[in-house]
C-alpha cells in the first residue's frame, strides 16, 4: 500500500480501547487538540465534497489524540456527549455527535456484531430447521464498499469461521468510517471490480452479452416476502408501480431507495396492505397473501406518527398495548423496549412536547408491541439529525437480528453510514426497479455497467441522481430518460431472479385485534383517565366562558321580572336570547374539539387501533354529561339574575322548568353542530352549514317572525317554538302577570274634571298572541327529546361514512417540540 493512501487513513485514526480510571478533570488544552483534529478532518471532508483529485495539505499535518486526550474530551461536562446513550468515541470525535448501540448489544470490541453478507445469515438448506434460539451475529463486517471484494469468496467464509470462534480476531463495525481491516488506496474508484464479477469477453455489461453472476438469494427462514412484478396506482389513479419485483428475508433489512418520495411510500404501503395490487403476486412465506393479509400481519409506521398529544409516553404505550399488544407481550417487555428505545427519561412527558425523534421512537415502540415478524416504516429518518438515524436504524437491524424479523423501510437518501447498515437495497425509478438485491452486491453492478461510483461518494446519493430524471433542459431529459430505460432494461434482463420459495410454509402469525368491549374500555380509559387533568382543564376553561356568557346575558336582562316592569317582551326577548343567540361561541368551541382530533382519530382508526362506531359512541357518552354542565352553568345564572326564576311564585318551579327544557334545546343544537363538524372537511364549512340551520330554527320561533307566515308543517318541525310555547306560557298567566301593578295611573279629563283611571294590569296572553305563542304544547318536550335522539344518531351514521382526514405538516427540527 503507497505512502499516500497511509497518510490519508491515519488521519481518521483515534484510540480505540481507552482506560477511563484516575483520570484528571479535562483540561482546555484538550478541547484545542480536539479542534486541531476536527479542522483536519474538516480540510479533508471539504476536498471529498468538492471531488477535488489532489488532496490540499492538511491544516496541522499528521496530528493524533492521545488516549488521555480523548477520554478528556469525553468526560467534559459542557462539550462532551450529553445523553446516556453516547457509548463509542469514534462518531463523536469525528462529528461531535455520539455513535451508539442499543443496550441489548454485548459486543465489547466497539463492532456492532453485524454482518449482512449472505455467508452471515442463518439459513436453512434443504429444509433443514435453523436452531430455535436467535443469537446475536458476530462475523466480518467490512470498513466500507470498497473492500467487499478484496478476498475470495471462500477465504472469506473462512475467515468468518474463525471470527466466530475468536471474538479478540473480529474487526471493527462495517459503519465504522475511522479504521477499516484493509487499507487500499482511497484515490482509486469506490468500486472495485472483483475478478468474480469480471465477464467474459470485454467486461461490457450490456444486455445482449453479459451475465452478471450475482449471488442468489439462498433459503432464508420464514419470514420470506417476495414481490413478483406488481403493479398499482397512486390515489390520483395513474399507474406509480410498473412491474416492481424485489424479496427480502428473515434478520434483513431491506431499504427502498426511491426518485421521489410518493413512489416509495407506495411500495412500503403496498407490503404492508394499505394498498391494492392491479397486477402482480406477493408472497409470503411462499403462499400468495392478500392485501387484507398482509395488514393483519405486518406492523406499518408511516411518516406522520398521528400520536395522541394529550397523553404521556407511557400512557400511549399502555394505550397501544391494550389495544394491539401481542399475545406473547408482557408489561415488562413494554418497559424495557422504553428504556431501550433511550424514552425512559421522557416517558412522562406529554406528546406534544417530545422533540421529532422521541416521538418518532415512541411511535416504534408502538409498534414493536404488535410481536409482528415483519415491520414496515416509511421514511423512518426524516427529520433527524445523524445521531438520532443512526441509532433507530441500528436498533432496527439489530431488532430484526435477534429475532429472526424481517425489516422494510424507505431511505432518501440515506447516509453513506447508515446505508452500510442495510442487507438489502431496492432502487427504483419510475415505478420501475433499477436494482435489487443484496447491498454489497449494488456497487459491482453498476460498475459493471459502466457507472461505477465516484472516489468520495456517497453511493446512495450517486445513484440516486443517476435514476433521476432531469427536466432542466430538453437534452438533460433526454439523456436522463435513455439511461433510466437502459438500467431498467439491464435489471429487467440481467438481475438474478427471485430464489424459489420452495413449498409453501405457514404464514406468519396475524396481530390480534381488540373486541368491541377492549375498545370501548380503552377508549373510555383515555378520555377518563389518561388524559387528566388536560380534559379537566378544557372543561374548566368551557365552564368560564359559558359562566361569563351567562353573567353578561343577566346583566343585559336584569330583573325584567319586577312590579315596575310592564314590558312583557323583555322576558320573550330574553328567552329569544338565551337560547337563540348568545349560546354559539360555545357551539364554536365544540366543533373546533371535533376537528382538532379528527386528524388523529383517523389515523387511529387506519391503524386498526378501535372501530369507527366504537370511537362515536365513545365520544357520545364522554362528550354529552361534560357538555350538558356546560349549558346548565350557561342557564342557571343568567335566568336568576333577570328574577324570572320567582314568577309565578318563589318554590323555584320555573327554574326546573326553565333548566330542563332549555338544556334539551341547546343539547340538541349542540349535537346539530358536532354532527357538521363531523361531516363537513373545513370547520368554517361546517360552522356555516350549523348557522344556516341553527339560523331557520331561531327564525321559525315566532319572536322575529310570525309563525303564521310560516307554512304548518315548518311550525310544527320547529324546535325554538316547541320550546317557547312550553315555557312562555306559564310566565305570562294572569295570576304572575296580575302582580305587577305598579304603574303610573293615567289622567283622564271628563266634563272639565281630571280624573285617574286605575292600573289596569298588562295582558299576557295578548303578547303572546302576537307572536302566536299563547297556546301550551303539552309534548314539546317529548319532541325535544326525539330530535336529540334523532341528531344524535345522524352523527353516527355521518361519523361512519365520511371519512376524510387532514395530515399536518411533519415537524423538521429534530431538537425542538
């Protein structure tokens, strides 16, 4: 190996086994090493972003940390690693960010103990059953790409063998980018070519005369999936997948690569059963499975993680695993996949308030509480900084290695690190597949095909451009859409074929979902329970309002009961009021709770958590008795203050009156409203739609219109004038309007005489002629209590077939709530 390329790895190189005991607090002559070490490394990287062939001269030469040094660095209390989790100095000497492992790792060499290579894999051949316990992998695991071919295939097995049997002879982790097992010159391509992928002839890949002898994928243990040229269409109903053939198998990890993010959603959501196949076969442990399959059998999480926002960690985790825990999954098991997921510290906090990340793992764990053999996860990076993807994608590889588990997720892009992390990768361009198969095997093929990755290139984001189609200018697309052909012709006739899945096994088992009765307990349990004292706090701040509705309405009507007071449409404008006018920001309020949650409950629903009718009768019965103090704090005082509540006498009988036929009344409204907000997408559709009906039911009262310019049908459907006429009545009889004979006689002159003619009292049943209210209906509340009922049954079967929902904007900043 030359000088140069000697030079250039030492440059990476930092201590590895460290001795931390009786060290000295850190120094700042340790930080200014640490910053002389950091600007070598940023020269270096700035070079490689730039594909500058000549390296520029480092800033302070050939400079290393001493072993005191770096655990100087690591121990300082402001600039070292702040979370537990922070366990190997490599990654965070280079990027100030710590490299870590899950704690179920034993490894104690700094590897991650993973190997992808299919000689790493356990496999069964010829149907011979795999050992019943899985055990953590411990083989060869390569610094990089470049040097996946650098041995022979068989030396390789064999040195695998004795990694095994001597774990002090294992390299460093495949991830590790600091040291690597074989030095080679950097300078030359990333991708070798290996004299066992060389063709014959010219090494022309073509695809008329070349054959690329690619490994084929052996006998994997179930669970085996196996896409065979599926087609589907977006929600647009144009064609996104065009014949898309892939397989992974048990302890893998397969990243789809896609151009745009649309197509790879797609594809994972197909695996997962969220979407229907137009054409094609999927497979699954060698049987053809369904779409309805493959959800009952497949843990998915989408990018929008859709978690509830009034409970804590904990409280979701207990939520999901009383939903969709697994037949196998204890309490404790939900612990330690907390504290293992770094949530321990967080697991009180609200949801709302975890940063991207945490919520992205809680969100996992939910999921891993399904016991499912095959997770799915689209865009399971996004919005993370490089800490935070490079643990959740170790801990899904090591997940998926332990427990023989199959593991789907989209990567765009992913790190150079974290794409070494992968077993299997899937591009696609075009609803088309431009490579599948092994990872290590992705860099030999296109260098085969003439498109080998650049020196210092991220071979992720290099092939992803190359499948791109370029539409800066008319030749750059034609160019772009000849070569995405050709490769999609080269993988369709030059890629391996899918192994064969042999008999037909036994399917993977189906997550068990909850009855009818766990559904509504759980549900009850969340509203109830978890959410406190969040919903106590909303229904405190619902009963201030409505209380200051109240006094504001009293005042407006103070005391129109009195002796002095002969106005008698004062007290019909009052009950005009109270029920027709001054009640709507309540309504406000009530359908904006409805469409913040909508969004939420959906993707509950979508996610099989509970059943749309067990979620409405939930809610019904929740919602409704907290609603109906609501109203009661609404009537009460405003009705006390205007002193009607002692007409006719002082036993307090028309307040009763009063209270319960105006809480039906405004109940009723109330659900009118909900059942809008639940129909209608927008909340101001669904507040004009409720004020366009709620409006004609105010006008069809008499007070601002005659009811004998109405029709007779519409005055008898009118709730306000089945309400008015049972409680205007008893208000305006003779005996309580007879009282109220304060008044100024009137002078009357006869025969040049003036006399005074006596206070005649003010008639009652002529005001309420007016109006055309004089007559008690004896059954208004009757169908006061048939309308609720009726309105109340309209929002479930409106809840149960609109479906909709509105998906917010994913939160970028990974450190921030």
């Amino acid at each position: 190996m030359g000088s140069e390329a000697w030079e250039l790895e030492r440059r990476y190189s930092v201590p590895g086994a460290l001795d931390t005991r009786g060290l000295e607090p850190p120094a700042s002559e340790d930080l200014h090493a640490w910053s002389i070490y950091r600007q070598n490394l940023n020269s270096d990287f700035t070079d490689s972003a730039l594909g500058s062939a000549e390296k520029s001269p480092l800033p302070y030469g050939n400079f290393q940390l001493r072993d005191s040094t770096v655990q100087s660095i690591l121990r300082h209390p402001r600039y070292g690693p702040k979370s537990p989790l922070a366990n190997n100095s490599y990654t965070y000497l280079k990027f100030g960010l710590p490299r870590v492992l899950p704690p179920s790792s034993r490894n104690r060499d700094g590897s991650s103990g993973y190997d992808s290579s299919e000689e790493g894999r356990r496999v069964s051949h010829a149907g011979a059953p795999a050992h019943a316990t899985s055990v953590m992998r411990s083989a060869r695991s390569d610094p990089d790409f470049r040097h996946v071919h650098a041995v022979p295939r068989e030396p390789a097995h064999s040195q695998l063998t004795v990694a095994r049997d001597h774990p002090r002879l294992r390299s460093a982790s495949e991830a590790n980018l600091l040291q690597s097992a074989v030095r080679t010159n950097r300078r030359h391509s990333i991708a070798p070519i290996d004299p066992g992928y060389i063709a014959h002839g010219h090494g022309i890949l073509g695809p008329e005369g070349y054959a690329l002898p690619l490994r084929p994928m052996p006998c994997l243990q179930h669970p085996h999936l196996q896409l065979r040229g599926v087609e589907a269409s977006g929600s647009d109903g144009l064609p996104l997948l065009r014949g898309i053939t892939l397989e992974a198998g048990a302890a893998e990890v397969l990243a789809i690569m896609a151009t745009t993010e649309k197509e790879g959603t797609q594809i994972v959501e197909t695996i997962a059963g969220r979407r229907r196949v137009k054409r094609g076969d999927i497979l699954l442990n060698g049987r053809s499975v369904s779409a309805r399959s493959l959800r009952s059998r497949v843990a998915y999480l989408p990018t929008e993680n859709g978690l509830s926002p009034g409970l804590t960690a904990q409280q979701t985790l207990s939520f999901y695993m009383l939903l969709r825990g697994g037949r196998n999954t204890t309490t404790l098991e939900a612990e330690a996949i907390l504290q293992e997921l770094g949530l321990e510290a967080t697991k009180h906090c609200l949801v709302n308030t975890l940063t991207t990340s945490e919520a992205r793992r809680l969100a996992l764990a939910c999921r891993l509480l399904q016991d499912s053999h095959i997770l799915a996860l689209d865009k399971p990076t996004h919005g993370l900084d490089i800490f935070d993807a490079f643990f959740l994608v170790e801990y899904l590889r090591q997940w998926a290695s332990r427990g023989q588990r199959l593991v789907v997720l989209t990567l765009h892009p992913p790190t150079y690190e974290i794409l070494t992390m992968v077993s299997r990768v899937a591009l696609t361009s075009g609803g088309r597949v431009m490579y599948s198969g092994p990872r290590r095997d992705m860099l030999p093929y296109f260098a085969l095909a003439e498109f080998p990755c650049p020196p210092f290139k991220n071979p992720s984001d290099y092939y992803l451009d190359l499948v791109t189609l370029d539409d800066l200018s008319a030749e750059a697309m034609l160019e772009s859409s000849q070569r995405i052909d050709h490769l999609a012709e080269l993988a369709r006739t030059r890629l391996p074929p899918i192994s064969d899945p042999g008999p037909p096994g036994a399917l993977p088992p189906s997550m068990p979902g909850p009855n009818i009765f766990v559904q509504l307990y759980a549900l009850l349990l969340r509203t109830l329970i978890y959410s406190q004292p969040w919903t106590l706090t909303r229904l405190l701040r619902k009963i201030v309002i409505s209380a200051s509705l109240s006094v504001l309405l009293g005042a407006i009507f103070w005391d129109i009961a009195s002796e002095s007071n002969l106005y008698l449409r004062d007290r019909i404008g009052y009950h005009y009021a109270s029920l027709g006018i001054f009640f709507w920001p309540l309504c406000l309020l009530a359908m904006c709770d409805v469409a913040d949650s909508r969004p939420n409950v959906e993707r509950d629903i979508r996610d099989g958590l509970y059943g749309r009718f067990m979620y409405i009768l939930a809610e019904l019965i929740c919602s409704v008795p907290s609603w109906c103090v609501v109203y009661l704090i609404y009537l009460a005082p405003a009705f006390a203050m205007s002193g009607l509540h002692l007409v006719p006498d002082e036993n307090l009988m028309s307040m009763w009156n009063y209270l319960a036929v105006g809480l039906l009344y405004l109940i009723m409204q109330h659900l009118i409203c909900t059942f809008f907000a639940h129909v209608c997408k927008w909340t101001y559709l669904a507040a004009l739609f409720a004020g366009i009906v709620l409006g004609e039911m105010a006008l069809a009262g008499g007070v601002t219109l005659h009811l004998d310019n109405l029709p007779s049908w519409y005055q008898q459907i009118s709730p306000m004038q089945w309400s008015m006429s049972l409680l205007l009545p008893r208000l305006h009889k003779s005996e309580s309007v007879g009282k109220l004979a304060n008044c100024k006689p009137k002078q009357i002159q006869r025969q040049d005489i003036i006399i005074q003619a006596a206070c005649e009292p003010p008639d009652g049943a002529l005001a309420l002629r007016e109006i055309a209210l004089d007559k008690l209906n004896v059954r208004g509340e009757f169908w006061l209590g048939i309308g609720v009922t009726i309105v109340a049954v309209l929002i479930i079967f409106g809840f149960l077939c609109v479906k909709y929902a509105t998906p917010k904007r994913p939160r970028s900043a990974p450190n921030k709530p």
